[in-house]
C-alpha cells in the first residue's frame, strides 16, 4: 500500500525556518519503522516533516507528492499549532482525491477528536499512540475488513449518522518491543544533531499541559541497553552527529532508570554530548554526577515560575526547595541547565512576578541560568486553564474549528490579564533576569549582584560579549600580573572578586556612555550603583543562608520521587508504572 506521512507547517509566529540541525518528528519515524517491520516489503511511504516550512512552500510540497505519489492512505500528525495548515490539505486532498483515505492523529486529535470527525467525516481518527493501531488499520484496508474492532479509533458510521468510537486501546506496554525510529527519514550526513526517546508518559497534570490525555499519567521506560543500543546505531550510521537531544517528558524522572542508561553508555564506551529535559524532582548527587560522566552536557528543566501560589497551582508536585537543590547540584558539574519560565499562568499578578525575579535571581546565584525570551501562557485544548477559560464562556470548542492561532491566556479568553498586560509582565522579567538586558540603567541596577556567577558562566559557555568586557578590565586595571600570580602563589579567591569589581566599573562607563548622561545623571546612576551595592549584599547573605540550610535538607535524603521503575528482567510483570500518590 502506498503510504504519505506527514506534518504541516505550524503557525508563523511559532516556526523556525532552520531546518540543518532542528528536532524532528519522532512519530513519524516510529510509525514508518513499526509498519515496515510489521508488513516488509508490502507498503510504499514517503514522510514529510514541514513543521518548519512556510504554508505554501509545504502545500506546494504535498501536492507535489499527492500528484507524482499517488498515495493510497495519507496520514496527517497534527498537534494544536499546526491544526490548521492540517485542515487545509485534509481539505485539498478531499477535493481533489476523493478515493484517498485520511488517517488523522496526534496530540490534538486525541483531545479533540470528536470535533474533527464531524468537521471531516470523511476522517479516521486516531486516539492516542499510533504504532499498533496504524498497522490494525493499513490491513484492514487492504483486507477490506471492518474498522469496529480496531481499539482507539473514532469515525463517522454513516449507519447511524453519529460518530463512532472505538474501545480505548491499552498503552503499549514494553517500549523495548518497538523497532527503532526509522532516523534515516529526517538525519543525513553532516547533521551534527539527533533526536531519541527513552520513555513516555508523564505522572504528573500541570495545568497548562495536555499530556495526560494521552499517557494517562502513566510511565514506560525503555530499559538502559535497548537505548544504548539505538544510540550505538546512529553514532554508526551518521558519525557526524555529535549531539542527541532525549525528548523524554521527563527523562530523570526515576533514578534507578536514569542510572541504568548512563552505565549503559559509560560500560560500552559511547563518546557523544547528551541533552535532555527533566524536572527537579527526583534529583540526587549520584544521578547528576552519573549523567555527567555519560557524557550529559545541558538539561532544560521546567520551572515557569518562581511565585509560592503559582507553583502550586500548577500542579508540578515541586517547591523552591527542589529547586534549589537542584541548581545547587548541578554546579558542582559542567553541565549547563536552563530553567524555563512562562509569564501570566492563572494565578500571576504584578507580586508574582517580583518573586519570581527574585528567586530567579537567588538562584542565578547559585548556578547561572541565562535567559534570553521568556514564554506567554497559552491554552490547548484539554488542559485544566482551558478548563478555567471555558468556564468564563469567553472561549469554547469552537475555537479550534477556527483559523485563528493558538491562544494565549488573556481576559479575552477566559484569563485575567490583557495581551498587553502579559507582555509587560514578561518583559519585567526578562529586565530583572535576562543577561542582555544587562546594559540598560533598570536591569544593570537589577542584576549588578550576579556579575560573579556571570563571569563564571561566560568562562565556561564562551559569552564573547562579557569575555571582551572582561577583558577590557583586566587591561584598563592592569589586573593581568596579579591575575598570573594567583594562579601560581594561591590568592584567587580574591582577585575574582576584584576581576567582578572592575567588570562592574568598566559596565557602569559603558551604559553612562551609551545613555549619553550629563553630569547630573552620571552622579545620580553612580549613587543609586552604591546604594544598590548595599542593598545586595544583604540580600546575598539571605541567600547563601538559605542555600546553606535547603543543601542540608536534602543532601542525606533520598527523594525515589513518585515513579517505580522495574528491571527488563521483571519488565513483563509490570510493565506499566503509576504515579504512587496524586500530586
């Protein structure tokens, strides 16, 4: 059977056009590998990722296949910014060739698959993952057998004139049994970065996150030597790829398993860098050092926001204790982490974001965290804020059937705040916490205090602006021979702290130079300089005490987090793992 896969553009203000070293659709990879490791030699494919492209530069593409192709089934992964570009070409292809049978599925068609099938009846929608029941379908076509008892699925029964709906199907249990993505589809040589999942499902429901719909709040792990393995594959197939991004929801998010991948990678001697996304919690000093020594190089955690209330409405089963902790522990590696935040989540006023700043801060303190563009709240369908927006009756299902973007979570749709307003809150964020915006009066004021922990992130990630700063220092103060002596003699404790001065004093020339002060304001920006100085330093003793007593906390308590992970060997007793208590 002759088989189009694909993925259509996604909105322009959410696209990036820079496609060499950009992620890829894993499940698509994996539906093609499942099909021909099910069926070989019987289906035909071809597998566009356009996530990236314009609209028209992947319309043009799709009809390009459609008419040269001529695929018997086209398959359609639509998540909930690329909904419409999908509705487009589900459209055209109904049009233009009526006999050509339509699969749709993804995240948004799991949540929202009544609607679809009754906007296009023409439609077979898929709930939830793909692999099993793509397979179920393609030989029932061929067969030309019936599609009621394939689980998972939801159609129009014209019988009935209603939607029908298939038995919920199990989520597949043993990740192990799944043939490897086909990488092939999307990797080629001279691409430096690849893609890979070690598990899926996440146990937890934040409020701005739709997961849970389709994992149920379970947990499945692929065991350390089946990922390994895969790993081993790419490294053979494409040897210039240096970087594998783990694409895991929360990839530490049970110690014994992350342990076991990494001695997987050491004992077999695999020399690559490793990126993953994780949580807070669970985290321990014996993972962290583990993942270093894998070859982990940065680790994306999401912490959205830094506001008591506003952490725990979203429901992440995590505190600013775990947080520092966190931090805490990956300093003493070389291992970057960055800290995602989102501005606007229920719950945000103007005292929010102040105390997200500041904790913000306090732990840039600890561990520098740059950040650059800060995210806007928004709402998908099927999450607990869309719940909250609907009740409002500001905003219903509607929405979606419409080719308006994404929303974002405004009084306008069901929220608190204006567009506006959320705008200005992340802007008062990034002023507070980003490095660029560091030259300005407001957030030199602001961040003067972290100018150590800068001059140490920027040694180790190569920030030339802040290097060519510093070193413009070390040669207007002539700090360059006491700089050499310590190195040898000891003392360097304290010429960073005077390398921190004079970076300081060469920043606050440069903003009184790029601001074009007069004398009156040059004296009043170096009087509020010294009277912030002051402040700071009794802030910086807050947080060394705090940091102190939260190291002392945790350091000799084991947190298993809320995730059992079974060995391969007992992986067919229970090969599913619940959340042990709602968060």
């Amino acid at each position: 059977m002759k088989i189009l896969l694909c993925c259509t553009s996604i909105e322009d203000e959410h696209r990036s056009e820079d496609n060499h070293d950009s992620h890829y659709p894993l499940g698509l990879a994996y539906l093609q590998s499942y099909l021909e490791h099910h069926r070989p030699d019987k289906d035909e494919f071809v597998n566009l990722y356009l996530n990236n492209v314009d609209y028209e530069a992947g319309y043009n593409t799709i009809k390009k296949h459609l008419k040269e192709f001529q695929p018997e089934v086209v398959g359609f992964s639509i998540m909930t910014h690329n909904r419409v570009t999908s509705y487009r070409m589900i459209e055209h292809i109904h049009e233009n060739y009526p006999n050509i049978k339509i699969i749709v599925g993804g995240m948004h068609v799991s949540v929202m698959w009544k609607q679809f099938v009754e906007k296009y009846p023409y439609v077979l929608a898929v709930r939830g993952e793909g692999e099993e029941v793509l397979c179920e379908i393609v030989e029932a076509y061929e067969n030309e057998t019936s599609l009621k008892e394939i689980g998972g699925l939801s159609f129009f029964d014209e019988e009935t004139n209603k939607v029908f709906s298939t038995e919920s199907r199990p989520l597949i249990a043993d990740l192990d049994a799944l043939p490897f993505p086909k990488h092939s589809l999307f990797v080629s040589q001279g691409k430096t970065m690849a893609n890979l999942l070690t598990s899926r499902g996440c146990p937890y429901k934040c409020n701005f996150c739709v997961l849970d719909t389709l994992s149920r709040r379970n947990v499945r792990f692929r065991s350390g030597e089946n990922i390994a393995d895969e790993v081993e594959q790419l490294l053979s197939e494409f040897p210039s790829i240096t970087t594998i991004w783990i694409h895991d929801d929360a990839f530490m998010i049970n110690k014994n398993r992350t342990i076991e991948f990494c001695d997987a990678i050491i004992k077999r001697g695999i020399k690559t860098q490793f990126v993953a996304s994780a949580r807070f919690r669970p985290i321990s000093k014996e993972v962290v050092r583990k993942m270093e020594q894998a070859g982990f190089i940065h680790v994306l955690f999401g912490l959205e926001s830094g506001a008591n209330e506003v952490i725990k409405g979203m429901k992440k089963g995590i505190t600013k204790e775990h947080v520092r902790y966190g931090m805490r522990l990956f300093k003493e590696t070389d291992m970057k982490a960055t800290a995602f935040l989102i501005a606007g989540l229920p719950g945000e006023t103007d005292e929010t974001i102040d105390e997200t700043i500041e904790f913000v801060q306090e732990i840039q303190n600890i561990n520098y965290l740059y950040y650059d563009d800060i995210g806007v709240s928004m709402i998908y369908p099927g999450t607990d804020m869309y719940t909250m927006a609907k009740a409002t009756g500001k905003i219903d299902d509607s929405y979606w059937l419409t080719d308006k973007g994404v929303p974002y979570y405004t009084d306008e749709n069901g929220g608190v705040h204006t567009y506006e307003k959320l705008l200005e809150m992340k802007e008062r964020i990034r002023q507070g916490v980003s490095l660029n915006r560091m030259f300005s009066v407001e957030g030199f004021l602001k961040q003067k205090k972290l100018i150590p922990k800068i001059l140490e992130y920027s040694q180790l990630h190569n920030v030339h602006g802040i290097n060519n700063i510093l070193a413009n220092a070390i040669n207007h103060f002539q700090l360059s021979g006491e700089l050499i002596r310590s190195l040898f003699l000891g003392g360097i404790k304290d010429v960073r702290a005077k390398l921190a001065v004079a970076t300081e004093k060469i920043m606050v020339a440069s903003i009184i130079e790029q601001n074009k002060m007069q004398p009156t304001q040059k004296k009043e920006f170096i009087l509020q300089c010294q009277k912030q100085t002051e402040f700071d330093k009794e802030t910086l003793r807050e947080y060394k005490k705090r940091q102190e007593e939260n190291y002392a906390k945790f350091i000799d308590k084991e947190d298993k987090g809320d995730v059992e992970y079974i060995s391969p060997v007992d992986k067919k007793k229970n090969p599913i793992f619940n959340i042990r208590a709602d968060s």
